[in-house]
C-alpha cells in the first residue's frame, strides 16, 4: 500500500466519522476518557505557555479547546489532511481560523519551525503493519525537525487486552528503538491507558553541556 492509498483510506475513515458524530472526540474515533488521557499526557512535554506549538492532525480543534480549559495561552496552530475537519475547526474556533490549515507534512516541507510539535494518535488506523511503522517513523523525524525544543506523539499500544481490527498497534520497543537513530534525548511512557502510550522527543543533547 502506498501513501496515496494510506491517505485516501485515512480521509474517508475519519470524513465519515465527523459526520456521525456529535462531540469531538468521537469526531476523532476515540472515547473521551482516552481523549483526556492522550492530551493530559501531552502535556508533560514542556511548559507550552507563551510558545508557538504546532498540532499535527489537529481534527476539530480538540487540543486547542484542552489549552484553552487549562488556562494555557499559547501560539497554537494546527494542520491536518482532511479538510472537513480544518472546516470544522475553523467553524468552531474562528479566533484561529487563519492558523489552521489543510496540510500534510508528509508531503511537504514547511518553511517555519516551532517550539513544540506535538500529534495524537495521527496514524492508529489500520494500514498494513509495515506502512504503519514507515509512516508514523517518518512523521516523528519530521515532528523532531520542526521543532526548536522537542516533539511528542502518542499510539496505539501492542500491550493491549482488548484489540480490533481497525486499528493498528506499536511495538513500544520498536517505536523507541527506531525513534533513538534520529533524537539523541527520547522517553516513553505507557502509564496513562493499558492501550496506548507516548513518546517524547527532545532537542537538547544531553551530550552537551
């Protein structure tokens, strides 16, 4: 399966999962309790306050709408490849609407760099278990290279009890296996939720001081 396919899979996947939806985690197909989990996680990356961030695969605006209850003003932009969810965030978040756009990093380079990079779960469905892996490893390189302070996305586990068939599942061990070849200062934490964990990215080499 190319990317093409992976794309087209991935847009017609999460265009019909907005449309029957009626909140925004299930816009994204996952529960609330595992939304907050994710984004609560996130979080632990750094100090967000005053910094520009960048949301890759940002749905509806759901992280923002978490800075926003938490108090946390930061630059927040956000990117995503289906254009009915940047329409959706837009609608719902038009103070932003200007830093919200219909964009793949994969596909493209962009010019301007960022505090933080941060994604949730962007790449969880179902694909062909060496693609996933592909993909999600060189959407991470990208995240670490947009970003001046460090770089957090979070997955689908391998550990987990209760599996289906939509849905892929990481390898921790392989993950940061693969991750330590290009960020020299990487954690991993599999603590929140039995089915999922993150992995966090940092700039600084700790090599140098």
């Amino acid at each position: 399966m190319n990317y093409d396919n992976v794309k087209k899979k991935n847009l017609a996947y999460f265009t019909k999962t907005l449309e029957e939806s009626e909140d925004e985690h299930h816009a994204v197909a996952q529960s609330e309790l595992s939304h907050l989990k994710r984004f609560e996680k996130i979080l632990e990356l750094g100090d967000f306050n005053g910094k520009r961030l960048l949301d890759v695969g940002c749905g509806v605006g759901g992280f923002y709408k978490f800075l926003k209850e938490k108090g946390i003003a930061c630059n927040y932009f956000g990117v995503d490849i289906n254009p009915h969810m940047i329409a959706a965030a837009r609608e719902k978040y038009p103070e932003i609407e200007d830093k919200l756009l219909v964009f793949d990093i994969l596909e493209k380079q962009m010019s301007e760099t960022f505090d933080y990079v941060i994604a949730v779960g962007p790449l969880n469905l179902e694909f062909e278990s060496l693609q996933n892996m592909d993909f999600t490893m060189r959407l991470m390189k990208e995240m670490v290279r947009l970003a001046a302070i460090g770089a957090a996305i979070s997955m689908t586990s391998a550990f987990t009890r209760k599996p289906n068939d939509e849905t892929f599942y990481y390898d921790p061990a392989a993950v940061l296996s693969e991750t330590a070849k290009f960020c020299a200062n990487v954690k991993i934490d599999h603590t929140y939720l039995p089915h999922d964990f993150t992995i966090f990215c940092y700039k600084r080499d700790l090599y140098n001081f």
